[in-house]
C-alpha cells in the first residue's frame, strides 16, 4: 500500500506540470488556401464534390473481366504488400513518439542465499553488494525496486514529435491509396493493350491470307505470260513483310498479359486462359462526368500525402526548437529489503529527484537543426504545391488526349470504309488486269494502315480514359481513413 501511494504520488506531479505547460513552440500548422498554393480561386479545396463517384471507375466500361482482373490486383499485388508494410512502419513509429509524452519505469526484484562456511561462519551479499560474515547457518535476503523518471514537455517538444509523427502516418495511408490506384490503372491499361494487340494480330492475319491470294494470282498471271515476274516478287515481299510482323505483335501481346499476370500477385502468364478468348477493346462511357478541377486537391491521394507531409515537417521546426530551451526532468526509486519475503514491506525507502538541463554550447548544432527544418518545411510546401500543379496538368492532358482518341476514331473510320472499297475495286482490277500490282498494293497498303489506325485510335481513347479516371484520383474511396489497414487483415479496404 505504501508503495502504490508513493508512486501515485510520483506520476501525479509531472502529468499536473504537463498539462499547466500547455505552450508547445515552433509554427501551428494551417491549410493552405488557393492563392498560396499558386492556381485560381475556382480551385479552392472548398469547392463542392464531384458529381460523379469514381470509387469503381473500371465497371463503367463494362467488361467483366477487366473488373476481375482490376480487383484481384487491388486484393494481391506486391506492391500494395509493400506499401501496407510501410503503413504499418508509421503507425509504430507514432506510438512509439506517443510514448514519450508518459512517465517510463522499470522494476526489479531479486534473492540471495547463504550458506555456512567451513569455520561456522556465513557470508551474506546484500542487495547493494556489501558482503557480511555472520555465525553459522545459512540465510536469504530478498530485494524489490522500482524506478521512474519523466521528462516534463515543458515546451511541447514531445507533442510536435507526436504531431509529426500522425501526418506521416496519415501520409502514409494516402501513400497506400496512391499505390492502389497506380496498379489499378496499370492493370486498365495493360488489358486493353493486350486487346489491341489481339485485333492487330486479326487484322494482319486477314491481311496475310489477302496476300496469299494476290500472289497466287499473280503467280497466274506471270505464267499466262501477261505480267513480268515482277508483279509476283513484289507479292512475294509485301506478304513477307505482313508476315515478320506478326511476331513481333504476338511478343507485344506476351508482355502485356505477363505484366498482368505479376500485377495481380501471379507467375507471368498465369492469366493467358482467361483472355485467350478475343474480345474486343472496351470503349467505356461517352462522356465523364470529370466535375470541376478544385476537387483534385481532395480527391487525388497523392495530393494529400503532400499536405501530411508539410504538416509533418512544419511539426518537426517545433521539436527542433524545443531542444534549444530548458528540459526539465523528474525520477524517482523506491526500494526494500528484508532477510523474508512476509517481512519485504515492511521498510519502504524512496527518493524523488527532479532536475533541470539546458544546452549552453553545441557549435551551432541545435541552430543548424531548426533552420534544417525550416528548410524541409520549405520544400515540403514547394513538394505540395508541385502536386497540386501536376494533378491538374494530368487532368487537361488527359482530357486532351480523349478528344484527341476520339476524333482520330472518327476519321480512321472514314479512311478505313474508303479503303476498303477502294482495296476491293483494285483487287478486282488486278484480277481483270485493267491496272497494275504497284497500285493494288498501294491500296492493300493504305486499307491495313486504316484498320490499324483505327485499332490504335481505340486503343488510345480506352487509355487516355483510364488515365482522366487516374488523373481525377478514382479507384479508392476518399471518404474512408486507410490508416485503419495498418490493424486490420488484408483485404478489409
């Protein structure tokens, strides 16, 4: 009982001395508004939400099985593992900074024994190392102690290193999310480049099997003798080169499913089967709802990740000051001793100690230390600042590069139907021998040209669409606090 009360005693007066010291030095954190952060006002961070949710942005182009792949990726890529690992690492170092805001004690407890001497006499080695010699006879002692001590934050050091330390947690959720929507999007765009490969492959075996036929007709023809051989050589080489290209579109589509493949946690070509079956690229919404760019800066993670980081660093100028000002520091013992455990509390001695240290010459070291975090808080701010900028560049590019996708499918549309027909009207020509295979090829040339030119213009549409999703900051839910994946399974996100 006499222990207990003497160590209440001993936290009560430092947790009464830290809350009077509620001063904590160094700059209070504030938020940024828009013309600090150097864009217009319409970009305020208190512009209203976007029309549109975008958590699951991959279902808007209805293929069930880019929603699979997108959400095995989201459940077992690597990355992600590494990333929540990273979380985790926050998160203890935020307890561990909370730590020094209590009192620290340790214990300890120990016995000793004694037996008679050959002369009858008995040497006892007490708890603080005297030995004694008594009569004859064995004996024991026993010993129990407690320690404590507890640096008073007297100027809020220890409550900035705390601060700090909940920012780059914080960061380091948004970090996570950041990650998420990297893999998510790099699997979107890997699918459909993989499809486009599958069309350009069909486009150039059709083309093959034309030119196959060319150069049986003109193989015909150079033997009724109504061409030189030079029509059939020039079929030769143009099937030639139709056909070297094929493997290299098939090498191009092996890459893009192996990268799938790792992207979902798999060896590479785990998900061959599932899309051996061709389909075609997933075209995705006519429009977006992209709402007004002032919701980047609080739909994009990265963004934020930026703002906990210059939080954080603002919060380390004040533990940097701190060091320059007086610490005060209280400890304290308690202690006994007795020759038998029923009689051990019996004498209780203690003491309390409290001392005050202040630095007085370091060479300039704890000085170097604050501008060094005025400095970081500087480019924290610029870091920030850069973030904001960058998000909404990738906005206008990539609502650029949509138009862009969508007029070049307009118009490869129109070159593609009038190739065809012009393809056709030649082949038919040849065969009459009413022209040339200079022209046919010309225009076999110009009608595999337009339907790649409209694969490619497909392809490039799903993908700068996949990009506005990115550049927007859909694929995670910036409602939910994703800190919480630190104590929680994988998977519960």
């Amino acid at each position: 009982m006499i222990l207990r009360a003497g160590f209440d005693r001993f936290l009560i007066v430092p947790l009464a001395a830290s809350l009077l010291a509620s001063c904590a030095v160094g700059p209070d954190y504030k938020v940024h508004g828009a013309p600090e952060l150097g864009v217009p006002e319409q970009w305020s961070v208190t512009a209203p939400p976007q029309a549109e949710d975008l958590t699951r942005w991959w279902r808007n182009f209805d293929d069930p099985i880019l929603t699979q792949l997108v959400e095995q990726a989201a459940a077992a890529n690597l990355d992600l593992e590494q990333a929540l690992a990273r979380l985790r690492q926050a998160r203890e170092s935020l307890v561990v900074s909370r730590a020094a805001l209590f009192p620290s004690a340790s214990g300890s407890a120990g016995v000793s024994r004694t037996e008679a001497l050959r002369g009858g006499g008995t040497v006892i080695t007490l708890p603080d190392g005297t030995v004694t010699q008594t009569g004859g006879g064995g004996s024991s002692s026993f010993s129990l102690g407690l320690d404590a001590s507890y640096q008073l934050d007297l100027f809020g050091g220890n409550r900035r290193a705390v601060e700090a330390s909940k920012a780059q947690f914080e960061a380091s959720g948004f970090d996570y999310a950041t990650t998420l929507l990297t893999v998510e999007s790099e699997v979107a765009r890997n699918y459909v480049l993989a499809r486009a490969y599958q069309a350009q492959l069909a486009n150039s075996r059709a083309s093959l099997a034309i030119q196959d036929d060319n150069l049986q007709i003109a193989g015909w023809r150079v033997m009724a003798g109504l061409v030189s051989s030079l029509d059939q050589e020039q079929a030769r080489a143009s099937r030639a080169q139709t056909a070297a290209g094929i493997p290299q579109i098939e090498q191009q589509y092996n890459a893009a499913v192996s990268r799938i493949s790792v992207l979902t946690g798999q060896a590479p070509g785990a998900v061959k089967p599932l899309l051996q079956t061709v389909q075609p690229i997933p075209k995705g919404p006519g429009q977006v709802g992209a709402g007004i760019p002032a919701n980047v800066l609080r739909q994009r993670p990265d963004v934020r990740s930026a703002e906990r980081q210059l939080a954080a660093t603002t919060a380390q100028i004040g533990v940097a000051k701190a060091q320059l000002l007086p610490q005060l520091n209280i400890s304290g013992s308690l202690d006994t001793n007795a020759s038998s455990f029923s009689n051990l509390f019996d004498t209780i001695t203690g003491g309390l100690f409290g001392g005050i240290s202040q630095a007085i010459f370091n060479a300039g070291r704890l000085n170097a230390q604050v501008r060094s975090s005025r400095a970081a808080a500087d480019g924290a701010f610029a870091a920030y600042r850069s973030s904001v900028l960058t998000a909404l560049e990738d906005i206008e590019n990539a609502v650029v590069a949509l138009r862009s996708a969508e007029e070049r499918e307009r118009q490869f549309a129109i070159a593609l139907d009038a190739s065809t027909n012009s393809a056709l009207l030649a082949r038919a020509q040849y065969r009459s021998g009413l022209t040339d295979f200079t022209t046919l090829n010309t225009q076999e040339s110009a009608l595999i040209s337009a339907r790649n030119g409209l694969v490619q213009a497909h392809s490039d549409r799903a993908t700068a669409l996949i990009a506005l999703y990115d550049a927007l900051g859909g694929g995670w839910d910036p409602t939910s606090d994703y800190t919480v994946l630190a104590t929680e399974p994988r998977g519960t996100n």
